[in-house]
C-alpha cells in the first residue's frame, strides 16, 4: 500500500540517519568488493569449483587397463617425461592419498633464474634429480641425499641466440629421457646431447636441425632398443618435418624418416599398410601437395613418442602442414596432421592415420597416444588413445591402425565427426577458412581441443585424465610468402573462450563407455601436464599459478598451493633417499599459452602470438613470469 | 558592407583550401627509386610519406614480419607498437635491424629486400608507436577485417612507463 | 544528310577494324562472345531497320507537308475522314509492330541467355585467376594436387571445351575482360565470381583489367592463348616440369644471383630454393609473350632493360630496382632465358 504524503513527511526525520547508515554501509561494501575485483576478477571466482560428476566411474570388469609389458616402475625413479614408454603419466607411488594430500608441504625449491615458459618435468634415476630448462637448455643435477638438494653438476651446452627468433611460440624445452647412464635432451638450436648422468660430461653431441632453415627442436627424446628418437620443431615457418633415430651409444644416425615427400623418404615400403583408402598409393607425400608444396610442407614431429615394445613399434604424431593458409595447398597434404606407427628397429612405417586431412585449423597431431588395453565385447583389445587436436578422442587399434571410437572431448563445429568406414573427419562447411575474408566462431581453435601438453592414466580408476582448452576463434587467410628461416603461415586468427566462457578444462574420460565421467572448469586454458597416482590422486596446474590436487574418482578439490609464475609445466612423483613420496612441478608461465607474460607481447593487437593473446589478456595481472621448481612431500 | 570586402571574404576559404592543399604535399610523394636526393634527410622523408609508409606496410605483410611481429603486438618476436626498442628506436637502427639481423633472433634481410625497401619498413613500423602525421598513416589493414585499421586505433606514443599509467591501462584491461 | 554522310567512311572504319585482332568482342571467338555478337548484331539489324523506316516515314511527313501547304489545303482545316481512318490504322499498325519487335528482342536476349548458361556446361578445366596490382596470377587446379600448375600473366585453354576462370583479388577491385572469348567479370576483395570461357577455335588474345586499379591500370594486361586440347595438354605437362638448373657458365651464374640476391624472397622458379610467393611465378618465363603483365614484348633486351629498371616502362610496380653490375645483368637474364 503506498504510502500517503503525510506519513512520508512525517517518517523522514526518523528514516533519515538510517538511510545515511545505509548509504554508507553500501559504498563500503561495494568500494570492498571493487577493490577485491580487482585483484580478483569475478570470472577467475565463478569456475573455481569442485568437478561436476557426469557418469559413474566404471566398474572393475570394464576399465581401461595397462598394458600386460607395462610395469610401472615401482621403485619410484622417473626416467621419462610421460612416465613409461606407454605414456601413462601414471605414478605407482601410494603414500601421498586422497586422504592425506591435504597436509601436502613444499621440502625444496630451485630456481632457474629464467623467465620464459618452463614445460619440462625433472627425473629422478637413484638419488638424482635431473633438471631441463627452456633456452638456453642448461642442464642440472641435483643431489637428493643431501639437505636442500644442492647442484651436483651444472652443464651448458650454449645454443645459440638466433635460435630464438625462429622458435614459435616461446623458446621452450620438454625435457630430457634418461637411460644407461646417460641423459639425453635436446637443444633449441637443434642439437641432440648425450650426457653422462654421473658427471655431467658430454659423451655425444649430433646437430638435427638448422636454424637458417627455421628448423629448432623442442620435445623430449625418447629412448626405445637403444634408439634416441628425436622430432624436429617448425611447422610455422615451413620446415619439412622428420624423426630421426640415433644410436643411443655413438649419436650415429640410424634412420630417418621425412613426414613429407617421396616414399623413400618417408621410409613407406612393402610393410606399410594402413586400413583407409586415402592413405594407400605410391608417393603420397608428393601427389597430396601442390608440386614443390612437401618440401616447405611442415609435419613436424615436435611432440610425443610412445613406445609398445611387444610390437616393436613407436607412435608419434605428426604437425601441422604448412602454410597455415590451406588454399595455398590443395591436396590431402599427407603425411602430415597424424599418427605414424613404426618399427623402431628400422624405421618403416607400419600404418598412417591422418587426423586432419589437409588440416584447415593448426590441428598438429603432435599429441600423447596413450598405449592401454580395452575390455570391449569381452575381448581386450590394444589399443592407443589420443586426445587430438582436433577435439575427438581417438582410440585407435594400435596393430592395425583402424579407428575403434572418436568422441568429442572438447566443443567441436570445425567438424561434424568421423567417419569410422574411412576415418575421415567430416567438415563443417560452414567453417571453412576464406581468403581475404573471416570466418567466425571456428572451435576447437588452433591450439586445438588440448595442446602438447600430456593426458594422464590411472589403472585404479580406469579414466584418462585430460587438461584442455576451451577456445574458439575467428580466423582468415592471406597470401603468405617462403622465405627461408622467416614464418610461412598466411592465417590471421583472434581467439576466446569457447562456450561457458571458461577457457579450460580438466576432464576425467572413460574409454570403455567413452563418456566423460567428471569436468572441472577451469578459468585459463589448462596448458600444464597431468599426473595420476597410485594414492587416487591426480596433480595438474593452472595458468594463473595454483597447482591442484584432485581425486581421481570424483574431482573432488583435495589441495592446492599458489606457486610464484603459472604452471605449464608436467607434474612428476617419486621416492626420495628417505623413503618417502615426492612430487615435483615448474612454475614458470609462457609457452604458447602463456607468451603474454614470458614474452612481454602486447595484447592491444588481437592477432598477436597467432591469435593466442587475444584469450589471455588479463593473464598478466594474474600471475609473473618465472621459474622455479617446487617439491613437495607430506609432513615426517 | 562594401561588395569588396565581401569579394575579399568570399577568397578567404579559398586561400585557406589552397593553404591546406599545399600543407599536404609532401605526404604523397612517391619515389619510385629513391636516390642521393634522400642522403641529407632520409629519415623524415620515409617517415612523413604516406605511399612510403604503404609500401612498408605491404612488405610487413610479404616479407613475414608479420609472422613474427603480428600486427605489431609481437609473438616468436618482441612487440613493436610499446616504446621498448631494444636496439634503438630511430628510423636509422630500425634500418639496421631489419638489414643487418641481431643476434638474438632477428634474421638479416639484406639480400632480401632493398635499402629502400628497409626504408620503407622502418617507417611503417615506427608509425605503428611513434607519432606520424595522421595524414600520412595509411586507413588499409592488411588482414582480412580482424583488425581495426591502425589509423582508428590510439596509438600509443613514446613515453616514460610510469606506475599511473600503467594502473589506468589495466583498470581498462579489466572492463 | 549530305553533310552527315561524310565522316560515316571513317566510323564504318573504325567499327571494322575492331572487328579483327587479339582485343575485340566482335570476333566471336568463343560461345559467349559469338552469342552475344549475334544477339548485338539482331539487335542493331532490327532497331537499324525500324530506324530507316521512322527516317523514311519522316521524310515523307515532311515531302508532304511540303505538297500540302503548297496546295493551300493546309492544316487548318480537319483532314478527311479516309484519311484518318489510314492514319488510325497506321498507328495501331506502328505500335502493334515496336511492341512485337520488342517481345522478340525480349524473347531472344533470354534465349540467348539460356543458351550460353547451356553451352558452358561441367567445365574440363578449372582456373583460379588472382589479380594483384598490377599483374594476374594463374593457378590450374587439378584432382590430384601434386598436378596443380602456378604461372603468370598468361592464360592457356583448350579450344572447344570449358574452363571455368575461378576470380579472386588479392588487394583492390580488377576486371578480367577477354573480349574476343566472353563478357567481363570483376575480381572483388573477400568474395569469389567466375566466368565461364568456351572458346570456339585456337588462337592468341589479349585481355586488359577493365576495372581501375592503381596507377598501373593500364599494364595490366594478359596474354590469353587457346590451344587444340592437345597442345594444351602437351603444354601442361610441360608446364608441370621443373627447368633445368644450369651446370654452368652465364646462366649458372645467374642462377646464383637469383637465389642470393633479392630476386628469390619474392618470385618462385620450380624446384629450387626460391619459393617466393608474393610476384610472378617464373619457372617458365621465358615462354611467355610478354613481360610484366603484358608491358615489354619478350626479348633479350627487354628482359635485360626490364631487371636493370622496372621503375621506368612501369613507373610505381611493386618490382624494386635491385642494384646490379652489368655483368650480373647479363647473368641473371642469361639464366630466365633458360627458364623455357
């Protein structure tokens, strides 16, 4: 009932000091909250939540399981940057658990004292640590039997400076592989180093890459029948991609195997035979490109190598073809944008999927395949599961090379599936890049549904875990040039948060029912490694510095530190001197992701870093650049 | 009012038209070969002409550096619209730069490019930071309409990084 | 009349002599153009007959006129009613026959329409033809891709089958116009147009960019050439293969220069290092009629003149002048001569 003239008249000397009151109360309250806006922005607030439960965890009978070769390595060393050679990141180590993460304490840092983006996971082989560094690749030991973990050694293999300016996105390195006594790393100049892990001392130096020619080598060896396995970087600057294998006692090159080009080159040869038609043909690398396209095609293998040792063969993805601008190069572009499957001992291709047919969108399937074994119709099938670019969960017959399943992970409309009968994806017409105009809302975008940065899998739970991204973009052409050793894209692109406006995300993944089981959205795109252990807890980081403990089962958040610089780095665990559980991470934010901050770049042009910055603008309020390696362990 | 007066104020915009035309001469220059006619006052030559500074524009875009320096925001190279040049910010180190190479990454386009051309280049990329004549910028971006043409975006000037400053642009970063 | 009929010779010349030659729509040398030559030619037989019979008509008016006010009779007076009733007539008659008239004009412009829209049918070759200031970039397209073709400033297609010219720009608005063959079609930034060539036998034409675009609008020309389908294909295929590299001698040290010296961060010669993208494709220069984009006939000397100067036959192309001692001249043309 409204209230008449009178009463208002009268009520306003007593009203009057309550309303002041009130004023005030509320320019405080909302001074408070702008001020806590400020520093932090409402978004980064609205996705910080537990993990929402999508499925039930599978039941025993139907988990995905570990290869009956793979035995994870339970005296707590960690030789490898994915963990074993089947790329499980999974850690057998229990002590640290869902129950008592919680109490988790930082033991030991060290700093690089570098300020560019840190991807690398240190090993540890006895009472070493073993630590990489983005350029200019120095190379620690450090001692764990003593106090505060000195430096046992220090090497520097001095790359060159140059190499800087030809490495796409941030000059960062993946890390090193250890086996026999030795350390094997790669430099940004394009170098492969075997160091011996005692000394510290060369023992074998081979150049791989040439700068001039825009090639560097960023990925972590792997080392598989005394084969170093070693990918060249360059796919934005129109390098024609290959993996060589040296000798891992003398750096003699063993084989080499061009991703572009001639059968010879590719080493393709009577026992290469992959299920799909569009693969099969002579001299494919040449007739899928526009003449002289395969020798600036790209295809580099700049990411990971899993390892099936029953099989004999290693598995590795191939980058994407160059230029970026598609219409400069009709034809399927093989063999680029998919997934090689060799005989380790000779280098002979045994099949060839190609994820992105004459790829439109930087979908690199350069990412982790994760060799496991699946209960499907009663039978274990073997398998590898690759969370693409592309947004879609390959699992792939690892024998034969045959698709079983492709479920979207990610948000796609660049595609509209694929199809199982011939394994190519269906494009979305709708987005297909055009020259001199702009194509809108293309997702996953180029960074894809997840980047470089590895899945990990845990045999209790049966689940992959995923970090990942949330982006889409806005992309066109333009005519692009080859100049030798200078960028070959034609692509101008603009990214941003995909739909829900998280641009991250943190998915649990059952392969059998090939659903997801549990999601975390996360605020900044998800570019650090994942980590699952045998305590049902999973480790990753975020770009914004935390570094978070998860339960495997549900997603529940156990435990989370703020470190000094966002993590882009790969979470690892293992036994110290002691006896006792450790895990490891670097916080050191750049990469692609993170070039904002590591490389000072200036978000004020929407196309800078390819497009990337546009998606990270506020990065640079919310965390430094940095780098620094955090140990931690539970209390004595 | 005497009609000659009027006369005489009738002139006036068109003295002041003729004052105008003549005060934009010197942007549409185009040297075609640049001589020994530019040795004395190269710099401001390129840097004041908007067909030079167009032309460096369209090199920008076919000599990659775009690949690198996006459309001045940076990416495998350091940004070029802020006011850090590390290796000096006038149209003579720039030149150098772009021919000669620096170490720490910036190839050498020597025997890629022209002198002039070099020229050219150095003056588009100081406009993209450094005040230009507004009627010399060129209107035309040279990506397919993802950028607003530089022209309507502020450019921000050579300054002394101050913590104000700084603090305005990230209270506008957060909006 | 007289006095009009003077300079006619002279007009009647100048239409006949465009009639001929390597530039002009009235040769009807493809589908296209020999339609709507014929649909022009109906088209100006009808309206030049109705134009002679209103000419006669009036000049009888006039003659009679004349007779009438000689006779007195006048126009004050109301004509008889006979003859009005012929006058009726004869309008009813004039308006009946231009509204007939135009029915057919209407009725064979849309035949004529169809029958091209017929003629041009699936094409055998499909073209993307890219316009840049000022010169026109070719790329053949092909199923399979390690077939697809890159030139330059020239055109080849085979006569009595249909390309499809795919049209696109790469910075302002152009115009493909091959008169002799088809009608003209605009290269429009962001967007894709084709025109459909039927060309009916073989011969060598000339088109020019009928769109301003720039100071060098007017060398911006293409040499079109139509081929028996199979010197098209011997063409081709001999386009596909990548020239020689020099062993030795003045070429070889051309090749050199090329590949140092500015020349590659621009233009692309088949399977060497120079993969430049951004100005004609040069593999096989050599065997085009002109140079730059139709500006200097090809020869020894033109070719020598043109990369000591491009500044100076076409003043403001995107060709700079690259310093050269007359010696790497000779090289370095010595060297595109090979480029056959």
């Amino acid at each position: 009932m409204p209230a008449s003239p009178a009463h208002r008249e009268a009520g306003r000397g007593r009203i009057a000091p309550i309303a002041i009151a009130v004023v005030v109360l509320a320019v405080l309250v909302a001074l408070g909250a702008a001020v806590l806006a400020f520093r932090y922005p409402a978004r980064a607030a609205r996705f910080d939540v537990n993990a929402r439960i999508l499925a039930p965890l599978p039941a025993p009978t139907t988990r995905a399981r570990l290869t009956s070769w793979n035995h994870p390595d339970s005296t707590g060393q960690f030789t490898w940057q994915l963990g074993d050679t089947a790329g499980t990141r999974f850690s057998p180590l229990g002590e640290i658990t869902s129950d008592n993460v919680g109490r988790l304490q930082q033991t030991f840092t060290f700093d690089t004292g570098l300020k560019r983006g840190h991807e690398a996971a240190p090993l540890v082989v006895g009472t070493t640590m073993y630590i990489t560094t983005p350029w200019p690749n120095d190379v620690y030991a450090l001692d764990l039997a003593k106090p505060g973990a000195p430096i046992k050694w220090h090497y520097q293999p001095k790359p060159l400076p140059a190499a800087q300016g030809v490495a796409c996105c941030d000059v960062v390195n993946r890390g090193a592989v250890y086996g026999g006594g030795k350390l094997y790393f790669n430099t940004l100049d394009g170098q492969t180093i075997a160091l011996d892990a005692a000394t510290g001392h060369e023992v074998w130096k081979v150049k791989l890459a040439e700068i001039n020619r825009g090639e560097t080598i960023t990925m972590a060896p792997l080392l598989a029948e005394g084969r170093v396995l070693v990918g060249t970087s360059g796919g934005e600057m129109g390098v024609r991609g290959s993996l060589t294998a040296l000798d891992a006692g003398s750096g003699a090159v063993v084989w080499k195997a061009y991703s572009t080009g001639p059968d010879k080159d590719v080493l393709i040869g009577p026992e290469f035979h992959p299920p799909y038609p569009a693969e099969q043909g002579k001299d494919l690398g040449v007739s899928t490109w526009n003449p002289d396209g395969w020798k600036i095609g790209g295809g580099n293998p700049w990411g990971w190598i899993s390892y099936d040792p029953e099989l004999h063969l290693i598995y590795y993805g191939t980058g994407n073809p160059g230029p970026w601008n598609a219409l400069q190069r009709p034809g399927d572009n093989k063999w680029t944008a998919g997934i090689f499957a060799r005989d380790v001992r000779t280098g002979q291709a045994r099949w060839f999927y190609q994820s992105s047919p004459h790829d439109l969108f930087d979908y690199d399937d350069i990412n982790e395949s994760i060799l496991v074994d699946l209960p499907i119709g009663g039978a274990l099938h073997k398998v590898l599961i690759h969370p693409a670019r592309t947004g879609f969960l390959m699992v792939i017959d690892r024998e034969t090379g045959r698709v079983l399943s492709a479920d979207p992970y990610s948000y796609i409309n660049s595609m509209t599936g694929v199809d199982l009968r011939t394994g190519r994806p269906t494009m979305n017409p709708d987005k297909l890049p055009q020259s001199g105009r702009v194509t809108r809302d293309i997702c996953p975008a180029a960074p894809g549904g997840k980047d470089w940065n590895p899945s990990s899998f845990s045999p209790l739970t049966g689940l992959i875990y995923i970090p990942h991204n949330n982006l889409c973009m806005d992309e066109g052409d333009v005519q692009t040039n080859y100049i030798a050793g200078t960028p070959f894209l034609g692509t101008e692109a603009r990214m941003y948060a995909g739909p829900g406006a998280n641009r991250g995300l943190f998915t649990a993944w059952d392969p059998v029912a090939r659903r997801k089981v549990w999601e975390i959205r996360e605020d900044l795109p998800v570019w650090s490694g994942a980590l699952a252990t045998a305590g049902n807890v999973v480790f990753y980081g975020t770009m914004d510095g935390w570094f978070k403990a998860v339960d495997a089962r549900d997603g529940r958040l156990l435990w989370k530190q703020h470190l000094v610089s966002g993590i882009i780095g790969m979470p690892m665990s293992y036994r110290g001197p002691d006896g006792r559980q450790y895990v490891a991470i670097f916080a050191g934010v750049g990469g692609w992701a993170g070039g904002i901050v590591a490389g000072a770049l200036d978000p004020g042009d929407p196309t800078t870093a390819l497009g990337f910055v546009n998606a990270m603008k506020d990065l640079v309020k919310r965390t430094d650049a940095g780098g620094r390696l955090y140990v931690f362990a539970l209390p004595r | 009012m005497s009609s000659l007066s009027r006369a005489r104020l009738a002139l006036l915009p068109l003295a002041l038209l003729q004052l105008s035309l003549l005060a934009s001469c010197g942007r549409e220059t185009r040297d075609y070969r640049s001589n020994m006619l530019h040795a004395q006052n190269r710099a401001a030559d390129f840097r004041g002409n908007a067909y030079h500074i167009a032309q460096g524009q369209r090199l920008f875009g076919w000599m990659n550096c775009s690949g690198c320096h996006s459309h001045g925001g940076g990416g495998m190279g350091p940004p070029l619209r802020d006011a850090k040049w590390r290796y000096g910010s006038s149209m003579d180190n720039i030149v150098q730069t772009i021919l000669n190479g620096r170490p720490n990454g910036m190839p050498a386009f020597r025997a890629r490019i022209t002198e002039d051309q070099a020229w050219e280049l150095a003056a588009y990329v100081t406009s993209l930071s450094i005040r230009t004549r507004k009627d010399a910028l060129s209107a035309r971006g040279e990506e397919p309409a993802n950028v607003e043409p530089p022209t309507l975006d502020e450019r921000k000037n050579p300054r002394a990084v101050s913590g104000k400053q700084d603090a305005a642009e990230k209270k506008v970063g957060t909006q | 009349m007289m006095r009009a009929s003077a300079p006619l010779p002279s007009l009647l010349a100048l239409f006949l002599g465009a009639c001929h030659g390597v530039q002009t729509s009235a040769s009807g040398d493809g589908t296209e153009s020999l339609r709507i030559g014929n649909l022009f030619g109906l088209f100006l037989g009808t309206t030049g007959v109705v134009y002679l019979i209103v000419l006669v008509l009036l000049a009888i008016a006039i003659k009679r006129g004349t007779r009438h006010r000689a006779c007195g009779s006048g126009l004050q007076g109301e004509p008889p009613s006979h003859l009005e009733n012929r006058w009726r007539l004869g309008l009813i008659v004039f308006t009946g026959a231009t509204a007939l008239i135009l029915l057919l004009l209407s009725l064979a412009t849309f035949l004529t329409d169809r029958s091209i829209a017929r003629a041009a049918g699936a094409p055998t070759v499909e073209v993307e033809v890219i316009g840049h200031q000022w010169w026109w970039e070719v790329r053949y397209r092909d199923p399979v891709a390690g077939r697809t073709l890159h030139t330059a400033n020239e055109l080849h297609i085979p006569a009595g089958l249909t390309t499809q010219v795919k049209l696109s720009t790469s910075d302002v608005i152009h115009s493909l116009w091959i008169p002799n063959l088809a009608g003209k079609q605009d290269l429009i930034p962001g967007r894709k147009t084709d025109v459909m060539l039927h060309p009916l036998h073989t011969g060598l034409y000339r088109s020019q960019c009928a769109e301003f675009c720039g100071m060098q609008h007017a060398r911006m020309a293409l040499d079109v050439t139509v081929d028996s389908p199979a010197d098209f294909a011997r063409w081709y295929d001999t386009s596909l293969k990548s020239p020689p590299i020099p062993t030795g001698g003045l070429a070889y040290a051309g090749f050199q220069i090329f590949q140092n010296r500015q020349c590659a961060s621009c233009h692309n010669v088949a399977d060497t290092p120079a993969s430049g993208m951004v100005a004609p494709d040069l593999s096989h220069i050599a065997s085009r009629r002109t140079i730059a984009a139709g500006t200097l006939a090809m020869s020894h000397a033109n070719l020598r003149s043109w990369i000591a100067d491009p500044q100076t036959p076409k003043p403001g192309n995107q060709m700079p002048k690259v310093t050269l001692s007359p010696a790497e001249l000779d090289a370095l043309t010595a060297y595109l001569e090979t480029l056959k």
